[in-house]
C-alpha cells in the first residue's frame, strides 16, 4: 500500500518541524541567559567578599605595623638610655683610674 502526501501535508510537516526547532532554539537561548545571569551573581558576590576581606587584611597589618613600629621606637629608646649609662659608668671608672695612676706617679717622681 503506497500513501501519497500531498503538497499541502508536507508543508505543514515541515512548517511544524521549523516551529518547533525555533521553539527549541528559543528555550537554549534562554537557559543560556540564566545561566550567565547566575554566574554573573555569584561572581559579583565572590568579588565583593575578596574585597572586604583584603580589606580588613589591611587594616589588620597596618595596626601591626604600627605596634610594631611603636615597640621598636620604645626598644631603641630604653637602648639608648642604657647605652648612655653603661658609658657614663666606664667613663668615671676610666677617669678614676687615670687619677690613682697621676697620684702613683707622684708618689714615685718625689
């Protein structure tokens, strides 16, 4: 048994077939677009959180940075001031034995 499609039959099998290839395309394009659109959320949130965490990186090493320079300052300070006494002590023990010395050495020139 042959069946003949008419011209008519076949435009319409093919008319249908196109729509419903567009439809298809139609639906890609736009789970496409969702999927970008999700994407581009959740990178938009990832970079606001890189953000404020290098921020409060910063501000955390700038505090330390200003301890520590703090600390060295007072470190420096105290070294010097020790510094300062250590060699006042040597220069009175120098300058003492330098006048027990004069004194021997008179003793003897008379």
């Amino acid at each position: 048994m042959k069946t003949k499609l008419s011209l008519m039959t076949m435009t319409m099998i093919a008319a249908a077939l196109l729509a419903l290839t567009t439809l298809s395309y139609g639906q890609v394009g736009t789970d496409t677009k969702k999927a970008a659109d999700d994407t581009g959320k959740a990178t938009d949130t990832a970079a606001k959180k890189t953000a404020h965490a290098t921020k409060k990186a910063a501000v955390k090493t700038a505090d330390a940075t200003k301890t520590a320079a703090k600390d060295t300052g007072k470190a420096t300070e105290t070294g010097a001031k020790d510094t300062g006494k250590g060699v006042a002590k040597g220069t009175k023990a120098v300058g003492h034995g330098v006048k027990k010395g004069a004194e021997k050495t008179a003793d003897v020139a008379k």
